[in-house]
C-alpha cells in the first residue's frame, strides 16, 4: 500500500491505513503504479470556502482512494446523485468511525455500483477501467 501512496504527509498514511486493504479501496479498486492512491475530500474544497472553513486535507474530511475510484466516484456524483448520496451515507459513517467498511456496508457499496452501472447501461458507456473492480460483493 506504502507504495501506491504518493504522498509522505501523515494525513494521508493514516487515511491509507485506515481505508486501503491489501492494496485495495473501498470501492474495490486495486492500487498500483498506474492506479495510485489519492486523497478525496468528504466536504468539497468549494463548499469549504463558501463556508470560510480551512480546506487543507484532514483525516475527519478525507478518504484515501485509488485514483480511478475518486474519478469514478465523481462520475456517478455528475449523473446519479441518488447513488451517489447513499454511497456518501456508508463513507461519512466509515469515516466517522474511522474504520474500515464490514462486510454487510462492502455489499451495499458493490451493489450501488452495479445499480449505477446498469442504469448507466441504458445510455452512456462507461470507461472500462472503472468496470474492472478486485472485490465485488463477498458472503
């Protein structure tokens, strides 16, 4: 995990212990060289300033993810925000916690992804780096 996490602040190696497993996020995205981990802000930057809050990264308002599953994440933000405020329900309750999801908030992730997926079937086609996840639903 180590490897993948470009940044040395201890923002984001606490963030990497806390929401990478075995080199994967909670989206299920593996890290690698290419798919790095980066740090996603739980309250955006923008809505931040409009508040006059600092917005330097902090462990109470971020997550570490790989890179592809920020920009996924942002994807399904843009055209399913239904989605993507229950996604924001399990990953401001992890995050809270600071803990990593169980097994039952793991399966409610997969299964948000693959309700955005399929709806997205129906009109847009996604990048195929977004549908290539190592963990799907578990039992």
């Amino acid at each position: 995990m180590k490897n993948y996490c470009n940044s040395k602040s201890k923002v984001m190696t606490e963030l990497c212990n806390l929401y990478i497993k075995d080199d994967i996020d909670i989206l299920g995205f593996k890290a690698s060289s290419d798919n790095y981990i980066t740090y996603h802000h739980l309250i955006s930057v923008e809505e931040l300033n409009l508040l006059g809050f600092p917005t330097r990264k902090t462990v109470a308002n971020g997550l570490a993810l790989t890179k592809n599953a920020h920009s996924y994440l942002h994807l399904i933000e843009n055209f399913a925000p239904d989605i993507y405020e229950n996604l924001n329900k399990i990953i401001f309750l992890i995050t809270k916690e600071r803990r990593y999801p169980d097994i039952k908030e793991m399966n409610r992730i997969s299964i948000l992804l693959e309700c955005f997926e399929y709806r997205m079937s129906q009109y847009y086609k996604i990048n195929p780096i977004f549908l290539t996840r190592s963990r799907t639903i578990v039992s």
